[in-house]
C-alpha cells in the first residue's frame, strides 16, 4: 500500500548516548503526534540498531542502512536481511549514492541485495539518484531509468513490487546545501512513476516514493507538495528531534 513516509538516514554520526537522547526525544513527540505507524522510520548505524530497536516508540519503524547481496556463509563483516528481521528491523536501504561513490556498488550489486532483502521479506528502500554532471548534462531521465531498471525493473515480479520504496536522491543535492526544486522532483518522481507503471500497470501506484536530497523543515512542504512526492529520506536534518518532526509535521 502507498504510505506517505519520513526515514532519517543517521549515517555514521552519533555515540549511543547521543542517540539514545535522540530517540527519546522522537519518542515524545511521536507520542503527542499519534497514529504515525507507518511514517516514521529511522535508519541509525549497525552497532545501535537492537539498541534502537528496544527503545524507539512502536510508532518508529528501524531500517538498517544496508545489507547483504550474498546471505548466510563465509562473508566477514556482511549483515544479513534475515539477521536484520530477526531482531526486529524490517527495512533496509540499498543503493545509496554514498554506498555507490565511496564502497563501489554497481547497480548489479544493489539488485543482488534487492534480492536477498525481499527473500527475507525485509522492505528495500532503494535509492536512484544522478550526479551534477548527468543532471547539467540533460542526461538525468536514462540515468536514473538505467538504474531503476536494473536494481528493480528487470528481476523484482508484479507479486513482489509492493514490498519495495524507492527513494529519489539527486547526488548533487545530498550535504551540499543544494536542494532540487520542488519541480525537479515532482518532474523526476513522475518520471518513476510512469516508468513502474510500465512495469506494473496499475500497481505502480501503490508505490511510495521518497525525495532524498537536502530536505529540511524549511522545503519540506513545498517539495511534498507534488503529486509523485510520498515523503522523504532525511539525512542531516534526521538528527535533530525538531527538525526531523517538522518534517513530518510538513508530511
């Protein structure tokens, strides 16, 4: 079913006690929120996520920040969805552009993990985005269709698409205070829309998807505003309790 959904991505920041605090304090005001099962997801680093699991309000939701292309076996320091599941996390993000750009991840190796996290009925958010010189070179639209294709479009059945979030993050807009106008995104978001519907007729529009590019309180409403726009994967503005609320508050 297509959720409207705000996941804050900590990456590697924060010691436990400082994100101890921060859930804490998300627990507060998702507490005197109410009924946001299902929009909230929080995604902290590998050694916090069974602490955070044990913490969070049952409202907040735990994704891991990645996962496993190749299960159980001889894979020193690979996590797996099935490990993921059975302590409670149920989402995973794959494809990030940090993953691509610093750990070398293909788009073969995202839909390898893709694979593996629907085996284990754990939810991929997967993430698609294009560099400044794609997007400046009018290149965007293949770029992001090529990637969408492969991570997704060619191995993930019309039975198993519902279980998937994709996440729109325009690389030239993640930590640099650069952020995608509104247009762009709903530009960029309707374009995967009509690509999934393609794929998967009518099914397509049960799929969220998220705006992942410096999204902060101040733009959150205006680019949730497009039709195509479920919501947001969060990055800086997901650790501070305040501005991660807001967000959801713009939602």
């Amino acid at each position: 079913m297509r959720r409207k959904i705000v996941a804050g991505n900590w990456k590697s920041n924060l010691l436990w006690q400082d994100a101890s605090e921060l859930i804490q304090e998300l627990n507060r005001g998702v507490e005197q929120r109410g009924s946001l099962a299902g929009w909230c997801i929080i995604a902290p680093p590998a050694p916090f996520l069974g602490l955070t699991v044990a913490e969070v309000d049952s409202q907040i939701a735990v994704a891991a920040q990645n996962s496993s292309a190749t299960g159980f076996g001889a894979f020193t320091g690979e996590q797996t969805p099935e490990m993921l599941k059975s302590i409670g996390v149920m989402y995973t993000i794959l494809g990030h552009s940090e993953r691509r750009q610093y750990y070398n991840e293909t788009n073969e190796v995202v839909a390898q993990k893709v694979r593996q996290a629907l085996k284990a009925d754990v939810t991929p958010i997967v993430c698609i985005g294009e560099l400044l010189e794609e997007r400046e070179s009018g290149k965007y639209l293949d770029v992001v269709k090529n990637q969408l294709e492969i991570a997704v479009l060619n191995h993930v059945e019309i039975n198993e698409i519902e279980a998937v979030i994709i996440a729109y993050e325009p690389v030239w807009a993640i930590g640099t205070g650069r952020t995608a106008t509104a247009e762009q995104a709903q530009e960029m978001h309707a374009a995967i829309r009509s690509w999934l519907r393609e794929r998967y007729s009518v099914k397509a529009d049960e799929i969220s998807i998220l705006y992942g590019g410096s999204c902060k309180p101040d733009n959150a409403a205006e680019l949730f505003a497009g039709a195509d726009v479920d919501g947001g994967l969060i990055g800086g503005a997901s650790l501070k309790a305040n501005d991660f609320l807001a967000i959801i508050d713009a939602l």
